[in-house]
C-alpha cells in the first residue's frame, strides 16, 4: 500500500478508535475553557463548507494580493487548488508534482513542499518553479511535508517519509530542517522526531511548535536561540484524538492543531480550551480572508471555513505590507 495511503488509513483508523461520547460529537464545538473559548470562537459562528469531491487536501496558504486567494494541495490528484470568495474552486497548478505544505517567503512568493519531487520549492513572479532544497549532504531528501518561515527569511521544513512510496529513503533519519536562502545552506534542526509534520512560531519567533503526528502523537516546544539553534526540547500538548498534522499560532500565542475529531485550541501553557468540530478529519488549516480572522480547513476530500475573533501573526504581517 502506498505510505500517504497508509498515513490516512491510520488517521481513520485513529479517529474512530479515540472517538468522543456520542453526546459531544453532536455538538458544533467542545468547550473546556468557556471564559478563553468565547474570546476566540464568537456567539453564533458556524463552520462552513466550502467546496468538496477532491481526493486529499493539504497545505492552505492565504495569498492577500489581487483580492485575495487561498491556495491549497491535493495530494493525490498532483493539483495545487485555487479558492476564492468569487469564483470558488479552481486548479491552480496541475502537476504540482504533489505538493503537501505551503507558505509564502517574506516576498509574498509561493514555497511549496513536494513529495513527488522530494524537494522545497518556490514559484517566482514569473511563474517559473525554482528548486530550493532536494538533497542533504548529497543524499535525496525524504518527502517534505509542512514549511514556516521566519522573520529572518530562513526557511524550517519537515521532512517525513510519508511521500515516498516504494521510493528508496536515503536519509538515517526523520529530520526538521532549517534553509537560509541566501547562502543555501541546509542544516538538521532537529533529529528525534518519529514523523514530524506541522510547525509554526510563536508570535515572537522566540519558540517553535512542531507536531510529531507518528507514535509519539504530541506537540513539542523547542525555545529558538541564537542562530536558529533549538533547545530545552518539551512536550506542548498531547492530542487526544487522533494525532496532531498542520498546527497554526495565533497573535496571542495559542496553538491550533489539526486532530482526528477536529481543531484542537491551546493556551500558550498547553491548556485545552476547546475544540471546533469538523466532520472530516482535518490535515491542516491556516488564517487568511479580507481580516486575516477566517480560519481556514482542509479536511479529506473537502475545504472548510469559520469566522474568528482572532488572526495569526504570520497573516497580520503579511495584510500591512
């Protein structure tokens, strides 16, 4: 069975196994702590649906200029898709040489992690596909998975196998890196991961969360020292249903992590506050819309959306260029 196959069988799988008390799952969102809960989630938000019928979806990324465009993957069908409040669904880019996670670099130009291609790359102005990172100390990188980028331009990227396939792996490990695009230099940032996926900084940059979505089915926080040197390595969260895949951080520090019943919302402590329920298992979600305060969710085979109180501090920077 092909391994991206085999990743969301599990996460299925998983879902179910863990499921919560029927009375809950019948309910639009889970509320452990009401007085956080309704600061982010306002009264009468509903989730919505906003297109269906693709194959798996992954990646969204909210794109500002020209009105504004979310862009996001389908893995299966080698499509990176098109969303806008306008026209709805349309295909993007078709190869994407399946494409998983994207972001944009502090130029506001597309960075896109492609499983086929075993590469991060970036689409310039023009249009054409540059190559960023393929190969670590010369062997192929395994199938680049989830990406962030920071203030200082450098480039943090996952890099898990479950985009290989029957495709030999060549690395000893299942790394996160660290590009810095100017001199290209590529180092391991971290190498005790069992399968890392999600990442995204705290508001000051000062921390990052990475979400291992293999056994370990948890969050870690690592502080970010000089250099992009990460230490004091600790566990952030443990996902309760299913395992955690695409994570976000909002500007006031929580974490919202993608889980088999839904997005999971954390205090900066670790705290659940609550759940928003989706009725796809969800692979990631990202802020974006006219406001920056639309959350958006690829969830299967469907995109979903819902209307916030909050933003991430990656959309509010990108919105005031």
């Amino acid at each position: 069975m092909d391994e991206w196959k085999h990743w969301i069988l599990t996460a299925i799988v998983t879902a179910f196994a863990a499921a919560p008390l029927a009375a809950e799952e019948s309910e639009p969102f889970v509320v452990r702590d009401p007085a956080e809960f309704h600061k982010i989630v306002p009264a009468g938000a509903t989730l919505r649906k906003l297109a269906d019928g693709m194959q798996f979806v992954e990646g969204p990324v909210w794109v500002a200029r020209a009105g504004g465009f979310l862009l996001f993957s389908d893995i299966p069908a080698d499509e990176i898709k098109k969303w806008t409040t306008e026209d709805g669904l349309a295909t993007f880019r078709k190869p994407s040489r399946q494409a998983n996670g994207n972001i944009l670099d502090l130029q506001g130009r597309l960075l896109t992690c492609e499983h086929l291609s075993r590469s991060v790359t970036r689409t310039e102005e023009n249009g054409t596909v540059t190559t960023l990172a393929d190969r670590f100390q010369g062997n192929r990188l395994n199938s680049p998975n989830d990406i962030a980028v920071k203030s200082d331009a450098t480039i943090w990227f996952t890099d898990p196998p479950y985009g290989l396939k029957n495709r030999g792996k060549e690395l000893a490990g299942n790394y996160v890196f660290r590009l810095d695009p100017f001199d290209e230099t590529l180092r391991v940032a971290a190498d005790d991961f069992d399968r890392p996926n999600g990442l995204c900084f705290s508001p000051d940059e000062k921390r990052l969360y990475i979400a291992d979505s293999g056994k370990p089915r948890h969050i870690r926080l690592f502080d970010v020292g000089h250099g992009g040197v990460l230490g004091n390595g600790r566990v952030f969260c443990t996902i309760e249903t299913g395992a955690p895949d695409g994570i976000r951080c909002d500007s006031d520090g929580r974490v919202f992590s993608s889980a088999g019943d839904g997005i999971h919302i954390y205090a900066p402590d670790g705290k659940l506050i609550g759940k928003i329920r989706v009725p796809e298992t969800p692979a990631n979600l990202c802020f974006g819309g006219a406001t920056g305060s639309t959350l958006f969710i690829t969830a299967r085979r469907s995109l979903y959306a819902i209307t916030l109180n909050v933003t991430d501090s990656y959309v509010r920077r990108r919105t005031a260029e």
